[in-house]
C-alpha cells in the first residue's frame, strides 16, 4: 500500500493537477502540498487532509485511513458506498427499495433453507 504521500501525489496526478493547481483547490498552499506529497510533513492537518480529498473526488475516510487517523473498523460499511451525495431524493428512494428488496430475499432464502 503507498504511503500517504505517495496516494495523493497519484491522485493528484491522476486528477492532471499540478500541486499549485490542487493547493488552490483546496485552500492549501503549493508548498504545503509538496510537504505532504514528500513526507515532510509527518502528520498532517485532517481538516486539511479532508480538503484534498474533496478537491481530488474521493472519500475522506481513504485519505484519513492512509494516514492512520481513521482504522477500517471506525468505518462503517455503508459509509463506504461512493457516489450517494450525487443522488437526488427519488433515486435514493429507489436505492432503499433495492436494498430492502435484497434483504427480503436473503431473509427467504435462510427461511426456505430450514431457517426458523
């Protein structure tokens, strides 16, 4: 697994910004960025970890695992579903009625398979 900067550097990469243009982004200075990118700045602000990874389009929590503020066992799986805030209130309506609908059929599937 890359180390924290390493991750960032990648994203930001990834993303075609340079660490001026994701500094801006986020409210961080270019030199603040490379320090982190480098290692250099050991442990970095969360509040700023978090703008970074709003500014690079991926979940907070992977930036704050990456940097060992967060473990995999203070997330919970459903914070772990990417993509919900793009969702409008309709199709997290329909969301829901999926997931209820698994759930119904796992629930008769241990029933027809000699549960309760």
């Amino acid at each position: 697994m890359p180390n924290l900067g390493e991750m960032i550097k990648a994203k930001r990469e990834a993303a075609g910004l340079s660490q001026k243009k994701l500094g801006t982004a986020c409210g961080l200075s270019d030199s603040e960025i490379m320090k982190i990118e480098n290692g250099q700045r050991k442990s970095p602000n969360w509040k700023n970890l978090c703008s970074i990874a709003q500014a690079l389009n991926f979940h907070p929590f992977e930036i704050l695992l990456a940097a060992g503020y967060i473990t995999e066992k203070d997330i919970n799986p459903c914070v772990n579903l990417c993509g919900l805030e793009k969702l409008d209130e309709k199709e997290m309506d329909m969301l829901q009625i999926f997931i209820d609908f698994l759930i119904s059929r796992k629930d008769a599937k241990g029933i027809s398979e000699g549960g309760l």
